[in-house]
C-alpha cells in the first residue's frame, strides 16, 4: 500500500483495524504501520501500543453508522416521516452492514472473557442508548412520540433489536430482510407513534 501525503494515520490505522476486526484478523500494529509504510515508532506516535489502536478500532465499528443515523432519526423526527424511520431500519438490515451486525455479535460472545472489550461494548452501548433516549425524549415533549414504556426501556429494546433479529438471521435474505424491518418497525411505532393502530 503507497503511503499517502499528509495523511492522518490514525483515522486511517482505525480503519484499517476495523476491517481486520471485520474479517476476524487480528489487529496489529506492525502490520498496519507496514500495510501503510510507515515506522512502527510513528505507530506509537498515534497510539499508545497496540492495546489502545485495538481497543480504539472496536469502539470504531461499535458506534460506526450511530452519529449518521441518529442524525437522519432527527430529521425524520422534525418532519414526523415514518417513511424516513422505515427505510432508515430497512438499511440498518443492509447487506452492507451485516459484517458489522455480525462482528458485534461475536464481540458480545468474547466479552464474557475479556473484560477489557466488555467495558468498551458497555461503554458504546451506553453512548447509543442515551442518544435514543435523548431523541425520545425530545419528540415526546413536542407531543410526536408518546412514549409506551419508561424512555430508559425503549431504549434499550431499540438497541438490542438489530443484533437480536441479526443472531437469529445472520445472512438474511431479501424476504426476511422485509420481515425483520418490518417487525422492527412495527415495535417501534407501537411503542411511540401516538396514531399507531394497533
């Protein structure tokens, strides 16, 4: 791989360690700094030993998509579009997103013995589920949403669906794509949707 001009290493050694996590390839910091032609010192520049560019690309692919899609959940919220909210969860199902969802999973399993990756998976599930309840409570004080359960319980279904639906269908094809976010949605709407029939 050509070294690129000014570049900035650690974004781009994150990257490259969320991919190895992706492909189940362990992260390590000579390789990468290879992979980049750069000297394993400059790696150390960026990063405080392997340890922390390992634990730096986990909590990467823990949060990767999570700004994005509260930010697209924002907007849709301001225009009260469920239609926005279905195709946002229809894409979360993506292809392009299961190694991911997959990942995570596997992340969940190794956490029962590393306490290290444990307390990074808490901490990025903590980050998500605060920035579900803080787009709950919002929406639900401008009247929108009328929140069902305590904000602290949706938020925590609303977290743990994808990897749920994902540990019961990992490869999902298009017909249970559709049954998984249409599932997905269903609860959501039943659980906050003032106008939901149900």
């Amino acid at each position: 791989m050509a070294r690129p001009a000014a570049a900035d290493y650690r974004k781009l050694m994150i990257e490259r360690g969320v991919e190895k996590i992706k492909q189940g390839l362990p992260v390590k910091m000579l390789e990468i700094t290879k992979e980049f032609g750069i000297s394993n010192a400059l790696g150390h520049f960026y990063f405080n030993g392997q340890t922390e560019l390992v634990n730096a690309s986990w909590r990467e692919l823990f949060l990767s998509n999570v700004k994005e899609d509260f930010e697209r959940l924002d907007e849709y919220g301001e225009a009260t579009d469920w239609e926005g909210v279905a195709e946002l969860i229809y894409e979360v199902f993506s292809p392009e997103r299961t190694a991911i969802r997959q990942t995570h999973l596997r992340a969940i399993v190794q956490s029962f013995s590393d306490n290290e990756l444990r307390e990074i998976m808490a901490t990025s599930h903590k980050v998500t589920r605060d920035l579900w309840v803080e787009i709950l409570n919002k929406y639900a004080e401008r009247g929108v949403l009328k929140l069902r359960l305590p904000v602290d319980q949706i938020a925590l279904i609303f977290v743990a669906a994808p990897f749920g639906i994902t540990a019961i269908a990992g490869d999902m094809d298009e017909q249970f794509r559709k049954l998984a976010s249409d599932a997905w949605l269903t609860t959501v709407r039943a659980l906050t949707d003032p106008d939901f029939e149900h």
